[in-house]
C-alpha cells in the first residue's frame, strides 16, 4: 500500500484495518488518498482525543483518546456519518462545521455540550478546534476536531464565582463587614465601601482617606470615651498592640447597631505606632440576642424575687402594695393599682404611683372602661390602649374622664369569675411592647392567687381567734373543775396519808412496845434480884439484850424500806452467792421444804451490797417457807435479763442490761388484794408474833436503792415468785477476795487514841467507857467545835469517832477539817440515819467507815480496830 499500512498498534487502527470497506462509500483502504492515509496516520498515534470527518458524507474517523467520548455510540460511529454520529448536538455544530468546510478555523472555548455518553443527558464543558482537511488536489476534503474536556474546571470556577457572589451580596446586604487602614502618623483612614456604609460616611471619603475624627462622628456618644482608650491600649508599645473593642454607631436614620472592632498596631524602630489595619463588623443581632437574653434573666430574677416576697408576706392589702410599686418602678410607668370586683363595682384597694397621676382611690361601675372592654375583661382579655382619647374601643365621654392618657387593665379571675383588676397608667402616650403585656398578666395571674391565700389566712385567723376564745373559755372552766379535783385529790391524799402514816405508826408502836417491854421487865427483874442480893440475873439480861437486838433490827428494816440503809455496792457474782447460801437455807428452812437453784451459765456480775443481798434472799426463803406449812420445794434462779424502754417506763427503772434472781415457792401463794398491799409496811398475813410485816418492804426498799425493781407474782394454791433485777456491773474482774472469818478483836495498844464525837451524852458515855475497857486512851467531844479546839491544842489522836448528824456542824464536816489538820488522821463515823452527809443516792462514799447504829460492845471494838488497821 501507498505510504506503508495504517497502524495497527492502536484499537482503533487495528479496527480500521478489520473493517470491510468494500461496500462502504469510501471503498477499499487501498484506494484511499494518500492526504487521508496520513491523516489518519498522525491522528491515531496522537493522545490527545482527535476526530475526522471524511468526504461529502463527512465519515467518521477517531483514535483511542477520543473513544471515551463517544460513549454509547462507539459501536456503530466508525464510517458512520457526522450528522448521525451525533445527531443530538447537530443543530449546535452545523454553524462551525459550515464555517470550517468554508476554508475558515473554528476555536470553541469552554462550550457546553451535552454528549449523553450514557444514553442520558448530561452537562459537560468542551474546548476544541475544527480546522479543513485538504486531499491529494488541495482542495478541501472534511474537518479535523482536536477537543478536550473542560467540565471539572469550569465548574470549580463558576463554584467559586458564585461563592464570591453570595459572600459579596451578604456582605453589601448586610454591611456585615468592612476592612480599614490607619496611617497613624498622617491621621488618614483608609477603608472600603461595606466600612463606609457601617459608619454612615461618605464612600468615597473613606476610599481617599479621612483623619480617624471622621469616623468617631458615627459613634454613640456613651461608648466613644471607652473605645478610644481601647485604641490608646493598642497603641501602647508596652503592649501587644492588639485591639478588640465592641461599640454602637449611629446610622443616618438615627437608629444604633453594634459594631465589633479588630486590628492590630504596627510599630516603628523607636516604638512610634505606624499602621493599624483592622477590620469592623456588624454585630448587631447578636448582641441585640444577648442584650435580651440578659433582659429576659432580669425580668425573670425580678418575677422569682417578687414571688418570694409575696409568699413571706401575710396582709392582702401589704401585698398588692409592694406589687403595685415594684411592677411600676420596673416597668416606668406612673401608677399601678390594684381593685376588687363585686356586683359590677370595682373597688380599689392598694396600689402605687410616682406622683405624676393621681392615686387610684374609691369605687367606680365596671362599666366606665366601656362595654366592650367591660365583656373583654369577664372573659379574661387584657384591655391595653397606647391613648385613650383616640383608641375607638373606649368612648370618649369616659375616657376624657380618666387621669392617665395611656395604660391597660389585666383581669383577675378565679374558677371564670372576673374577682379583680390590675391596673396600669401612664401619663403620656405610650405603646405597650408584649413583652411588658406578658410581664404583668403573669405577676397579676401570682400576685392574685398570693392575695387570695392571704385573704383566706385573715378568714382563718378570725375564726382561729373565735375559736381562742371560746377554747379559753372552755380552758377556764376545765382549769377551775380540775382545780377543784386536785383540791379533792389532795385532801383524799392526805386522808390516805395520815392513815398510812397511823398504820405505820400503830405498827411500830405495837412491835417497839413489844421489845421494849421485854428489855424494861428484864432490866426490872436483874434490879429485884441484885437488891435482893442474888445474881442469877443471866436469864434476864439475855431477855434484855434480845429485845434491844430485836428493836435494832427494826429500825434497820424501815431504814431499809425507806431506802435510806447505807449500800456498799461491790460486784457480786449472783451463782456464787446462791451456792454458798444453799446450805444455810436448807438447814434454816428444815426437812419438809426441798432446796433448789437453777443456775444460768454465763451469768453477768451485779452491782449490789452483798450482804444487804444475801438479808433479802434470806428474807425472801423465810417467807417462802411459812407459805409452806405442810412442805413443798423451794427454787432460786438466775438469769441476764435485758429490760427495754417499754418496760423500763412501766417499771420507773432505767432500760439496759440487769441480773434477775428469782425465789419462787410451791405455798398457799396471794389473792390479788393481798399481793397488791404486799410490799406495805407492818403488813402481813401471818399469825399475831410471827412475823413484822417489814420483811418484802426491806427487800423492795433495797433493790429500789440498788437502781433495780422487784416484781412478785403470785396465784393462790399455786405459789408465789419474787424476782429481783439488779443492775450489771461494768468493770475490771475483781481480785476474789476470802470472806471474813470471826476473829478474836486485838485490845487496844500504847498510844493509841480515840476522839469520841457524840452529842447524844448517854451514846457519848457508853463509847467512852467501852473504848477505856478495850485499852484506848480517850478524849471526847460534845460537837465539832469543842473536837477541833482538843485538836488545834496539839493534843495526840489516832481515830476520829464521830456522829454523822450532830447540831452545828456534820461529822463530814468535822472530818474533813480534821484531815486538814492531820492528814495521817483515821475516821470512823456512826449514825442512825445519814442524811446524805457521807452516803449518796443509799451508797457509802468510797474510802468511808460507818457504824451503824445501834451497836454493841463487839461491834465497836471490830470497827475501831478496823478502822486502825486499814
């Protein structure tokens, strides 16, 4: 072939070459132009994309680059006609080709094709040339394309022209922002339009310069002074140089909006500003948002701070006072008032103004704000008017009679029924914003239910205050009838008193004559017999003593029973006490009657004196036993016991943790109105000499003054049970300690002497006399003022023997003056009844020595030797 083969190296070379063109109108390849052939030569092996048109027809012809173009069509377009390959854009192509077969060059720029290369149409931007293909004569044959595809250019650039479009627009709209530049040093600012326009200047003046005067012109006037010392800081070399300022201009209408303004100053070598660029910016909404939002938080501040007040506050007409003021001074306006609605007259009842109007005073018909603001405000509409006189809602002979020009009226309701007015004036024309509307339906809508709650308070005071009365009138008369009872109460008491204290007295009588009768014949038999000159008077003195022993004894019981007995409270192990007793009660109690003791392991110690505890467990077997003539079986037990605060109440006693020990007997037990006279004094149900009737009152009065409680239980035929609850003692483990043995009492020794303090002289004599028989040297005092003279005299004592309760001075006192004295002074005292001056709540102070009295010779002999020895 002419000019060597067409390239097969391509797809569309190898594709030409496959073709048949026999019956093509073009004709076999071989008996094509030389001019073609080369033409498709060169255009196959260009990349970039290329199209051919060929002959009458305009064939087809393209290279691999321009395959993609074609899209769908690519499989009928080799040979195909250019009017039918693309058939869609012929209309648009018709002119260039037309020009170009013409012998003229077509330039396309960015034109905008819709190439539908998926068989959907599509936007795509093309630049491309057409230029005349000639053949071997020179004359032209067709048009060469040579395209590209602009469309990813061409979009980003109209993005960008339109994202500079809208920016331009909002900014001009908007005069959002406007760039400046200060020459410092000439005092000229430079700045553009959108900055002109924001300050309210000429734009021509700010694009050639003004002095920066110019522009504080459109400053408010309030905000100048602070935004030029911002500029001073700027300007400071001392400082960064950096401006950040927030200020209001003044437009041409006079309206003011919020500008923010942000540059920074340059400086020279020497530290002179030079320049200050910058840029200005409307800030207008933003700042109008935050000036409400800050007036929003004020409003409500100011609502929640009148609530609280209102609520603290308990007079209807104080209430609606200090609202009236508070709404008015917030608001600016000149009068507020409150008013009552009854029957179609208002009332007005509290209010406030500035002087400017009149007060709101006396009653008028509801009427006179006009009927229709009248059904208005049934309904529960506020009624507002910038001016009465020309608001048409309000007829005019009416409101030509109102003292304010402009104002509205709230309505206050409860369960739809219009009960009250708020009311609101003002001295000029003024338009209510509904914001100031809101603001007062809602401080109306708390302050009337506030004023409601009070009014209701008032009520209730009143019929509170009937009710004082009344309950004071009832109060008087159940006073004077309770009065008169007490009255009754007391001399029923005092009956009952006297009879008891007859009973007692009869009871002690009675068994005192009984001893003393014993001890007066006894003591009269032994003065017959020695004047008679015989001496078997043994019999009576045994006689004697045992009275007197007898009548002691009983004096202990009723100290005991009226729990003034001395306690020397020690911890007692209870199982310990009950064993060792055993023996002695069984012997005591005889034969017929069983001993038994349950014992509970683990039992805590009790605080109590040992031996006042062992006389009533003793007491309380001898009792057991007579209620057992014909036998039965006799039990002591132990238990810890918790009482709580129920059963402390019931019992007087405290609640905690006690020691209970029980003695329980299989007797004739006690009918109710036995058991309850039981713990009486003198009383008993034994036979006339068996007994005192003093022996549960001393068990009773020394677990009282023991912190503890007695309860007896007792059913007859059955038996009876005493259970006694002793405190727990909290403390160390005492060291056991032996229990004493009778020993023979050493004599009194060389320089040992007593001091015998007694005002009783026969007591007084009897120990003086005793103590010189045992070998005592003995000095002796009526009272504490004659023992302190023996003392101040230097004479030498050992033991101070005093009485408790002498005239003048206690033996507590005596003691505690002697032992300033002498330190190393031993103190024994002795008394019949304590009167608290060395025993507290029935307990011995600790260290203390007492002799009770009466005692006997053995008794005074072991005590002051004790009382040496310790």
């Amino acid at each position: 072939m002419p000019n060597g083969p067409l390239s097969t190296q391509t797809l569309t070379g190898a594709e030409i070459a496959a073709y048949d063109w026999s019956a093509h109108p073009l004709g076999p390849i071989e008996g094509w132009p030389v001019s073609l052939r080369s033409l498709l030569a060169m255009m196959l092996s260009c990349p970039t994309p290329m199209f051919l048109a060929w002959g009458p027809e305009l064939r087809c012809f393209y290279n691999d680059a321009y395959r993609p173009l074609l899209g769908v069509r690519l499989a009928g377009s080799l040979g195909e006609r250019f009017d039918v390959v693309w058939s869609n854009l012929w209309d648009e192509l018709v002119p260039l080709v037309d020009r170009t077969l013409a012998g003229g060059n077509v330039v396309a720029t960015d034109m905008k094709l819709d190439l539908a290369r998926t068989g959907e149409p599509e936007d795509s931007w093309w630049s491309f040339t057409y230029s005349p293909a000639f053949d071997d004569a020179g004359r032209i044959a067709g048009l060469l394309c040579v395209t590209g595809e602009t469309t990813a250019r061409v979009v980003a650039e109209r993005e960008r022209a339109a994202a500079d479009e809208r920016l331009q627009l909002a900014l001009s709209a908007g005069r959002n922002i406007g760039a400046w530049d200060w020459d410092v040093q000439a005092d000229i600012v430079r700045a553009d339009t959108r900055f002109a326009l924001l300050y309210g200047v000429d734009p021509k003046m700010a694009e050639n310069g003004a002095p920066i005067a110019t522009f504080f012109e459109g400053l408010h006037p309030d905000d100048l002074p602070e935004t030029q010392r911002a500029i001073e800081r700027a300007m400071d070399p001392a400082g960064d140089g950096t401006l950040v300022t927030e200020y209001r201009v003044i437009d041409r209408d006079g309206g003011c909006r919020w500008v923010s303004a942000q540059g920074r100053c340059t400086f020279d070598e020497v530290g002179r500003p030079v320049r200050f660029p910058g840029v200005s910016y409307d800030i207008d909404d933003r700042k109008q948002a935050e000036l409400a939002a800050l007036a929003a938080k004020a409003e409500r501040e100011f609502v929640l701070s009148l609530s609280a007040r209102q609520r603290a506050a308990t007079d209807p007409a104080a209430i609606m006072r200090f609202t009236a003021r508070s709404l008015g001074e917030w608001l600016r306006v000149d009068r507020v008032g409150f008013a009552r609605v009854a029957a179609n007259r208002v009332r007005y009842t509290g209010g406030w103004n500035d002087g400017v109007l009149p007060p709101l005073a006396g009653e008028h018909s509801l009427d006179r704000f006009g009927r229709s603001n009248t059904a208005l405000l049934r309904a529960g509409r506020t009624i507002a008017s910038d001016e009465f006189a020309t608001d048409p809602a309000f007829e005019e002979s009416e409101a030509s009679s109102y003292s304010a020009v402009s104002g509205l009226c709230v309505p206050l309701r409860h369960d739809g029924r219009l009960e009250g007015l708020l009311v609101v004036g003002h001295g000029t024309r003024r338009h209510w914003l509904p914001g100031e509307i809101a603001l007062l339906q809602e401080v109306a809508e708390i302050s009337w239910v506030t004023v409601q709650r009070a009014d209701a308070l008032v009520r209730l005071e009143a019929k509170v205050g009937r009710q004082d009365a009344q309950l004071e009138r009832v109060a008087t008369e159940l006073h004077n009838a309770a009065s008169a009872r007490a009255a009754a109460e007391t001399q029923v008491r005092q009956l009952q008193k006297m009879e008891a204290v007859g009973q007692l007295t009869g009871g002690i009588a009675h068994d005192f004559n009984n001893m003393l009768a014993v001890v007066i014949g006894g003591l009269d038999m032994i003065e017959r017999r020695i004047a008679a000159g015989r001496g078997d008077v043994g019999r009576y003195v045994e006689a004697a003593k045992d009275g007197a022993t007898r009548a002691a004894a009983l004096t202990q019981r009723l100290l005991a029973f009226s729990r003034q007995s001395p306690l020397s409270p020690e911890p007692v192990e209870g199982n310990r006490l009950i064993t060792d007793l055993t023996e002695l009660l069984t012997r005591t109690l005889g034969e017929p009657i069983a001993v038994e003791t349950v014992l509970s392991a683990g039992l805590w110690r009790a605080e109590a004196d040992r031996g006042q505890l062992e006389n009533a467990i003793v007491n309380l077997a001898v009792n057991a036993r007579d209620a057992m003539l014909d036998g039965g079986k006799l039990t002591i037990e132990t238990a810890n016991a918790h009482v709580g605060d129920d059963y402390a109440r019931e019992a007087d006693m405290a609640a905690g943790q006690y020691v209970m020990i029980a003695v329980t007997d299989t007797g004739t037990g006690m009918a109710s109105d036995v058991l309850a006279k039981a713990f009486e004094p003198f009383f008993t149900t034994k036979p006339v000499g068996r007994g005192t009737g003093l022996g549960l009152s001393q068990v009773f009065g020394f677990v009282r003054q023991s912190r503890g409680h007695v309860r007896i239980y007792s059913e007859p035929d059955v038996g009876t049970t005493v259970r006694l609850y002793l405190p727990r003692f909290y403390g160390e483990e005492p060291t056991p300690t032996p229990r004493a043995t009778m020993q023979p009492v050493r004599r009194g020794e060389p320089g040992e002497t007593v001091l015998v303090v007694e005002d009783e002289p026969r007591v007084r004599s009897f120990s003086v006399e005793v103590l010189r028989d045992l070998g005592y040297g003995v000095l002796h005092a009526s009272n504490g003022a004659e023992a302190l003279a023996l003392l101040e005299e230097g004479v030498r004592v050992t033991l101070l023997f005093t009485d408790v309760v002498m005239p003048g001075m206690t033996g507590r006192e005596l003691a505690d003056r002697a032992l300033a004295m002498r330190p190393d002074l031993r103190v024994l005292y002795t008394t019949g009844y304590t009167r608290n001056a060395v025993v507290h709540n029935g307990v011995l102070d600790p260290g203390t020595r007492l002799l009770p009295k009466p005692f006997g010779v053995d008794e005074l002999a072991r005590k002051v030797r004790e009382a040496l020895d310790a």
